[in-house]
C-alpha cells in the first residue's frame, strides 16, 4: 500500500515547526525512560499489537524500541522536522520495519482502512483540531483495529483544572510545541465514535510533585466492527 509522502521523505512545507522546543523535548524525553519510568509504560503501550501499525506523532521514535516482534510494519507520522529526523534514526536501530512519514495527524498521508492498530502516545495535547485528528484515525483503522493511546490531560481538582486552563490560555501552548494541558482525550476518543475497552489513569511521575502535566491515561480502544 503505498504512501503518497514516504518515496521522498519530503513536503512543500512542515506541517508543525518547533525547533527550540523539538531540541528540548529530545533531551527530556530520554531522560525520562528511566527517571519518569517512560520505558515501562511504552512496554505496555505496545504489547501484544501485531500487523501493521500507524503510529501519530512519533516524536523521535523512544516507542520503535518497545514494538513486539509480531509488528509487520509500523508507520511512524512526524510533522516537526527536527524530531522526523531524530526517528529516522530510532528506525534504523528498531527491530520492526518502521517507516518514518512527515504529515500531520489531521489528514495522514496513508490510505482508508490499510491499519490493524493507531498509536497515539502524548499527541492529542498538541493536535490542532483533535476531532478531525480522531476522524482520521477513524479513516485509517480497519474495522475491529485497535487504538492503543497513552496521553496527558485535565485532572486534579478545581484548583488544578483552573491552573491548567489559565496555562492554555497564555504561556503553555506556544512554549511547549502546541501542548494544552486540560484536554480530556478519553472523552475525544469516545465522541468520535470508538469503543473504550481497558484503561488506567496514572500520575507521571508517579512519585513525586504532582504537576499539571502529571494527570494521565493509559488504555486501549477500538473502531467497531460494522
């Protein structure tokens, strides 16, 4: 199934551009493997998927590590060019054939129904138009695929909610690569017409102070079968 953007590797223009913040988030990200215990909950993030796997904003690829064996392909989305390439090199390293795509999360470069399962590891948070995102994930998916997510929301009490949505509204956004803090990506995936099926909220870290970043989710849902 060919991708319209995988030949070249190229488009007329990055669909996000964050290159300060892409810098950051490379070093943080790996520190937090083992520090924030990152490592673990990719782990099991992954676990059990096999076929072909569409992963949405694959930053710069910590997840190709953790893909089991039974991964035929995974098709990685990045839109940031700095962090795109940064996966190109996780992918050479990974154990699964992973090819590293540039498009963005609104319209993906893939064709309708080519995927067993979507991936979408802290993205939702940075997604422009997150129904449209979730429709094209939709678009995507087989009927019966699965979507794994892990991201990062609203949570905490009333003195944390209003701190996340003040957040939204000035510094946070334009200093974290698009992120919004009090998001609620359990609800976006239900409204846009997938199953939930197991999930858990956690706190990452999960010892230690309790930031506005700290409140998130961890499950598994799916595209009905019709």
């Amino acid at each position: 199934m060919p991708l319209r953007s995988a030949r070249t590797g190229k488009v007329a223009r990055d669909a996000v551009h964050h290159p300060l913040f892409a810098r950051y988030y490379a070093r943080v990200s790996v520190a937090a493997e083992t520090r924030m215990g990152m490592g673990g909950v990719r782990d099991r993030l992954l676990a059990g998927l096999s076929g072909r796997v569409i992963e949405i904003g694959a930053g710069n690829g910590l997840n190709f590590a953790h893909y089991p064996g039974t991964v035929a392909e995974v098709v990685a989305i990045e839109p940031e060019r700095g962090l795109r390439k940064l996966a190109v090199e996780a992918a050479l390293r990974a154990e699964v054939p992973v090819d590293v795509v540039p498009g963005a999360a609104e319209a993906l470069p893939v064709k309708s129904e080519g995927f067993d399962a979507v991936v979408l590891s802290l993205v939702l948070c940075s997604v422009r138009d997150v129904p449209r995102a979730l429709g094209e994930v939709r678009r995507v998916l087989r009927p019966g695929g699965q979507v794994r997510f892990f991201e990062h929301g609203r949570g905490g009490g009333r003195a944390m909610g209003f701190t996340q949505r003040a957040l939204d509204r000035t510094l946070w956004p334009p200093l974290s690569g698009g992120c919004h803090l009090s998001r609620d990506p359990l609800g976006a995936i239900r409204d846009a017409g997938f199953e939930l099926g197991p999930y858990r909220r956690l706190l990452m870290p999960e010892r230690g102070p309790v930031l506005p970043t700290s409140f998130c989710v961890l499950g598994t849902a799916w595209r009905p079968p019709q």
